[in-house]
C-alpha cells in the first residue's frame, strides 16, 4: 500500500489534554486512572476520566450538538493547534476533498441516560430538547467533527467496539487510494457513560482495582474516555511519521470472547506487516490490545508470539489511559506515534507479576530505545481485529 503521513495528531485523554501532556505522563509515569466517581455510578471501579467535561458546554450554533461525546470531541480538535493544522489542508485541497472517518462505541448514549432521567411525568415522554440525532445516532460526533472544521468530502463514523478508532485508518487509506479524497480526519471520541461501566460490570469484566495487563492476577478492565485526531496525507517527508500498513479481520469466533489461539488477531497483524511490506524483525514495538482480562491477554500474547516470536517489546498502556474502547484505536496510535518519535517504549503499568503463560516480552520498565516502527493492536467484541503498523519509511515513501 502506498504509506500515508501523519502530518498532525493530537489526543486527549484521562493522561491530559494534548501531546505533551501525554509525553509528560509517560515519562514520569503518571497513570491517569482514578477511582470511579462518575455520575452516580456505584461500582468498586477504576475509570479514566476526563477532567473539565461537564463544564465545557457547546454553545452557539453547535447547541443542539451539546453532550458529553461531542463536548469530549470539541475540546480534542482544540488541542495541539490541531484545527488550524486541517484548516491549512483545507486551503490545500478543498473542504470537498477531506474526509472524516472516525471510530466510537457509545457514541453519546449518555444523553439518552440522562433524557429518561427527565421525562415527562405524566406522560413518560423524553424531553423535548433531546434529539436522537444529535446524540446517541453513531455519526452525531461526525456530523459535529465535519461541520466544525468546516469539510464538505466524504465522511462516516465506525462502529466495531473497541477497534472502531483504529478501523478508520484502514478506511481512509482506501477512500484516499481510490481517489475519494486526497486527504483525511481520522480519529475516535468515546465518552463515559452508565451503560458501558455497568454493562462491562454485568459481563464480569470490570476489574475493582487499577487494570493489570498480562499481570498473573489480573481480573478486569479499567474504563476510560479519550478523543484523539490526526490527519492524513499522500507520504511526502519520508522523515515523517506515517501510517505504513493495516490489517483487518473478522474471525467471528465468539460474541464476546476471543479465540483462545487468537487466529483473527494474528490474521491482523500479518495482513499489517505484507501492505507495510516489512518483516517481523522490522517492528521495534507492539503496542497490545491488552484489556487485562484473562482470556483477551492469553489469547492476544499466543498471536504476537506466532507472529514476532518472544523478543520484540511489547507493553500495554491501558493501565495508563483506561481502556477507551471506541476511542482505543486513536489512543493507542498516538502512543505509538510518540514511541517512533521519541524512542521511548512505555511499561505496562500496574503489572507486578507477568503472568507465565504469556509468551511475550512485557516491557516492566519503560525502555529507552530508537525505533523505525511500531505496530498498534485493537480488537473488538464479535471479533473485529485491526492491526495498524506506524513509522517511518527511509528513502522514500512505497
């Protein structure tokens, strides 16, 4: 495939809002996790929070947009100047030949939680200033992205859990191959909200204490919020960061558990490293999915073992973030981005004890290392796997 560059790339999660509050986090290794205190949520949980979103209305003409996913959305395109960065390829190539592809799960379904809160007494009616389209409809966050940066190409938004914000790179590759567009937003907003913390909670899959990936004792996931963005462009600096490969796949093996080998996973990654044209000794990070549930990190270690053998670094940075589910993807990529960038291999915080049945180099110390690439796993339920390869192409793009 033909490498795309990531000319610019913010993000904003439980870590900060921003790049350099992320870099800042991870060298001092500073976990943004908390102990639950959202809404009225009465779970023994750790979640990733976003601070300052309640205060953070949309106002103007971007009213009927308010809510905590679009809110979360606003105050991510407003970070690392990246706005005026799209504005820029706008005066480059027309607002009608920029796409906006974007991932997210819940999309603003907390909206909806909190419209039934307020129904009409007597008539058990919604309030009349919810709009389903707005909120909880998947593409109110691309409708909002879109209009905000003032694009007219084409857009769409990805729901496949949590590979959804990884899933997009994949799409605007292809609209960008096929002459769609020349350039594109990419990117995921996921916000908190009651239904996924109870929902995980119900499946047994949240954990009471901080997430533990890889960890021998690990029980569960630390939830989390992110909005993450970058923008795409046909390769021209060969010294930039680019998005050099991706692989998807579908192995349908189970609604919400993986397949113990982890085939699709692996599938994935292979696809990735072929369209990337680079072998497995070429990847000088792998960035897990790594949940830090029992069967997500087995599953997921057996498939990067397959695939890169037992030496290649490998850590999972939800122990630092939470787990953003839709917004993973985007989360995850920037990481990797600033791993390239910096030649800095974060731990896998929290982990204590590696679990032994886990065929992988678990990174227990942030590791200072140059790197030319860096692959980025994001799985999600029914077995939606992405795999996205992030690096620098010497000599010229392919």
């Amino acid at each position: 495939m033909q490498s795309l560059q990531i000319s610019h790339y913010t993000l904003t999660s439980a870590l900060g809002r921003g790049v350099a509050a992320h870099w800042e986090a991870l060298q001092n290794e500073r976990s943004g996790l908390r102990a639950c205190d959202f809404d009225t949520c009465d779970l023994p949980a750790w979640i990733g929070r976003v601070d300052g979103v309640e205060d953070e209305k949309l106002n103007g003409a971007w009213s009927a947009h308010d809510g905590r996913n679009n809110r979360l959305a606003h105050i991510g395109l407003q970070q690392d100047g990246f706005a005026e960065a799209v504005l820029a390829a706008r005066e480059r190539y027309g607002a009608e030949r920029i796409g906006v592809f974007l991932g997210t799960s819940t999309s603003g379904i907390y909206q909806t939680e909190l419209a039934f809160r307020h129904r009409v007494p007597e008539t058990g009616e919604l309030p009349a200033d919810f709009t389903y389209r707005h909120s909880q409809n998947c593409y109110s966050v691309g409708d909002f992205v879109r209009g905000y940066l003032g694009l007219q190409g084409p857009a769409l938004v990805v729901s496949t859990a949590c590979s959804s914000s990884a899933k997009v790179f994949a799409t605007a590759s292809r609209y960008i191959a096929s002459g769609l567009c020349d350039a594109a937003v990419v990117g995921g907003v996921d916000s908190l909200c009651l239904t996924t913390l109870y929902g995980f909670s119900s499946l047994q899959l949240v954990s009471p204490q901080p997430c533990r990936p890889a960890d021998v004792d690990r029980n569960g996931i630390s939830i989390g919020e992110a909005a993450g963005f970058a923008l795409l462009e046909k390769a021209q600096d060969a010294e930039a960061i680019q998005l050099l490969g991706y692989g998807e796949s579908s192995d349908a093996y189970h609604m919400s558990s993986p397949d113990p080998e982890g085939k699709g996973a692996a599938l994935a990654m292979q696809q990735a490293l072929d369209k990337a044209g680079l072998n497995p000794q070429d990847i000088g990070y792998v960035n897990l999915h790594g949940t830090a549930t029992p069967a997500n990190d087995l599953s997921e270690g057996r498939a990067v073992a397959h695939i890169f053998g037992d030496d290649v670094p490998c850590s999972s940075t939800k122990g630092w973030t939470g787990h953003a589910l839709g917004a993973a993807g985007i989360t995850e990529t920037v990481i990797c981005a600033l791993a390239v960038e910096h030649g800095f291999l974060p731990r896998s915080l929290n982990t204590t004890r590696l679990d032994p049945d886990i065929p992988n180099r678990i990174l227990m110390e942030s590791l200072n290392s140059p790197i030319e690439a860096a692959l980025t796993n994001s799985f999600g339920f029914g077995g939606s796997n992405c795999s996205l390869v992030i690096g620098r192409r010497r000599g010229g793009a392919a």
